[in-house]
C-alpha cells in the first residue's frame, strides 16, 4: 500500500505532469513572469468558471480577504462579523486594518455560521460579515444576503475551502459558492482544492466598480501606472503559478467527484458508529469536500488521534483552539467571559481525516478497518 497523506500532491502531479512541465517551460521561456498572458487567460477562465464580471488574481488568501476589506472604505472601530471556528487569517486581517472582528459561534452540524448567529451579533458599529464557507460546503447565504440587505452590511465571502461548491436559491437559482455577496475571496495555497505549486488567491466580484477599486488597491493604489489614486498593497499572482493553476481549474470538478467518493466511503462506514458523528450535509449546498471532518467525544478524539498515527495514518484537528480564545484577539473582545459553547466543543471533538484526489481503495479501507476498530 502506498503511504497515506493527508493531501497526496506529488501524486496528483504526476497525473497532469506533461501539461504542468509544459506549460512552466512555456512561461519560462516567454519571459513574461509579472501579469503575463498566463494570468491573463487564468482570470479570464476562473470568470467564466465561477459566472462573476471580474476575478482579480492576488498573492494568497490572506491579501485577497485584506484586499477585499480595503475595498468597502471602512473605518477604523467598524465591526466585522466572523466565525471564531475558523482559520486565523479571517480575523487577522480585520484587526490589522484597524477594524474590529466580532467572533461569533456556529452551527454544531454543519460548521458554519448561520443568519441568527449573525444577528443576534449586529450593533450599530456593525458594517459587514464574513461567512466562512468551512470544510467545503456553502453557508445557507440566502437568509444571510436577507439579513446583510436589511440592515445595510457588506457581504464578503471566504471561500478559501469550498471554491467550485454549488448553492441553491430557493427560487431554484445555482450559484458558485463566493459568487453571492458583494466579493468573494480564495486562496490557492497548494492543498487547497484548486492549489498552485506555491502561493496564490483570487478576489471575485459581480460588481465593477468594485472590482476596478479591487485592482487599484492590489497594484499600489493605481489604476494607471505611477499615478496612485489611493494607498494601496503589491499582491499579485505570478505568471507561472496562473499557467498551473488553468491546467487544475479545468479538472476542479473532476477533482470535487474524487474527494465525494472518498467521503461517501467514509460516510458509509462510520455512519452507524454511536461515537461517531460523520460531516453534515447543507440542503442546498453540495459539498466539495476540503476537509472530511468527524465529530467524536472530546474524551477520546486525541486517543483515536494517537492511535491512528501509531498506524501511519495522518490526521489534523482543525482547530483546536478558538479564535476568540487566540492571545492576538484578546483586546478585542468586549464580553471578557462570554462563552462560545459550541466552537468550543468542537475544537475538543473534530478529527480531519486523510481526504484529496489520489486516494486508492485499499487505503480507503485501511483508514475505515482502524477507525473502526478503535471504536470497537
């Protein structure tokens, strides 16, 4: 059996190897490095992809949320609502702007926030939301965009795990997931789901207006060169990384059907585990599937963790602690000893188990026997 990995790239490489060294040779070869053709046909595919009238391709993740934030002109003290069950960059980058971050619990199935969390967290300081579409399905935005459009927020979405997941409207409508706010923003760290052989991201917008604001502050605040209209940032996606990652967009959703298989194998195996609570599924998302996420009791979670290592089998808790716990938000909370219950309880019973494109049966059945037979 091959060793298992948490996100096996240099199988997935090996895959797309002709085209991938192909096409690196190419950019090499054309001296275009900065903003070349290559970024250009990547922003022009990722736009048709995602159906926005504008993609603009960044360094990473985080200079797409701080990027987007910059964009809305907010005020120094204006509030920000996030989940605190997320990765640190979708607060940092509110704190760093000078804005506020306020933290708030989600839903104990799916991850993710949800309208009444939101607003029972909205003040009169309150000025946008970032919901964070976790593990890879979408937060139910509908009642969201209902409730930003009442009381005038900004909608910025990170979709950093679920970029190629499907929401259904009620009315029927389907969109991308960080196509339904007023921006969208994604990272293409290498094991993201769409991943560069490096660091990269994207911040995607209906609005144009918008986007030429987006694009100023990602190029130093110009919208013409040497002549800067606001203070912006340097973030850019280089030519080589936007040239494989066209070659990987046109397999996302072969790449998404990959990851549902292995999470339909999962699912069948432990769903009648008592100990085990196997990933909910969002009603009108589907679910592409960057994490395969468990619930277990907190008072065994590290042991199965212990044990699945002792059987080379990795796996990562995401994440084990609370941003509104994190010593860097501290000054930031208001309420002192207001309790999270449910973020909290899931940084004590999460497990992320093995979950990518190049997973083979036999390790499928490994992993299931040993989860299994821990809870025997």
């Amino acid at each position: 059996m091959r060793p298992i990995q948490m996100v096996d790239l240099k199988a997935q490489y090996l895959k797309i190897k002709n085209e991938v060294d192909k096409a690196v040779i190419n950019t090499i070869e054309s001296g275009a490095f900065i903003n070349g053709p290559q970024v250009k046909a990547f922003k022009a595919n990722l736009e048709n992809y995602l159906d926005v009238n504008a993609v603009i391709p960044c360094a990473n993740g985080t200079d797409a949320l701080q990027i987007a934030l910059m964009a809305l002109g907010l005020k120094p003290g204006d509030e920000v609502i996030v989940p605190s069950f997320t990765y640190v960059a979708t607060a940092e980058v509110i704190a760093l702007l000078r804005l506020t971050p306020v933290m708030i619990d989600v839903d104990p199935d799916t991850f993710n926030v949800t309208a009444d969390l939101i607003e029972a967290a909205i003040t009169d300081k309150t000025k946008a939301v970032v919901p964070v579409h976790l593990f890879g399905q979408s937060v139910d935005m509908e009642p969201v965009l209902k409730l930003a459009d009442k009381y005038g927020l900004y909608v910025v979405e990170d979709n950093a795990q679920a970029i190629g997941a499907d929401y259904t409207f009620s009315d029927g409508r389907v969109s991308k997931t960080g196509t339904l706010g007023n921006i969208g923003c994604t990272s293409f760290y290498p094991s993201k789901n769409l991943g560069a052989y490096g660091d990269g991201g994207a911040i995607f917008t209906k609005d144009l207006a918008l986007a030429e604001q987006l694009q100023r502050i990602a190029s130093h605040g110009q919208s013409k060169r040497y002549y800067h209209d606001c203070v912006g940032v340097n973030s850019r996606l280089d030519s080589v990384q936007a040239a494989i990652l066209t070659i990987k967009l046109a397999k996302l959703d072969e790449y998404a059907q990959a990851r549902q298989k292995v999470a339909g194998s999962y699912d069948l195996a432990f769903n009648s585990v008592k100990d085990i609570q196997i990933p909910a599924k969002q009603q009108n998302s589907t679910h592409v599937y960057h994490q395969y996420t468990l619930k277990v009791p907190a008072q065994k979670r590290d042991a199965l963790q212990n044990y699945l290592k002792e059987k080379n089998i990795p796996s990562m808790i995401y994440y084990p602690v609370p941003l509104n716990e994190q010593k860097a938000f501290l000054p930031f909370i208001k309420e002192k000893n207001r309790s999270l219950p449910v973020t909290e309880s899931l940084c004590r019973s999460v497990l992320s188990l093995p979950v990518h494109t190049e997973m083979d049966q036999e390790q499928l059945d490994y992993i299931c026997n040993e989860v299994l037979a821990f809870f025997k």
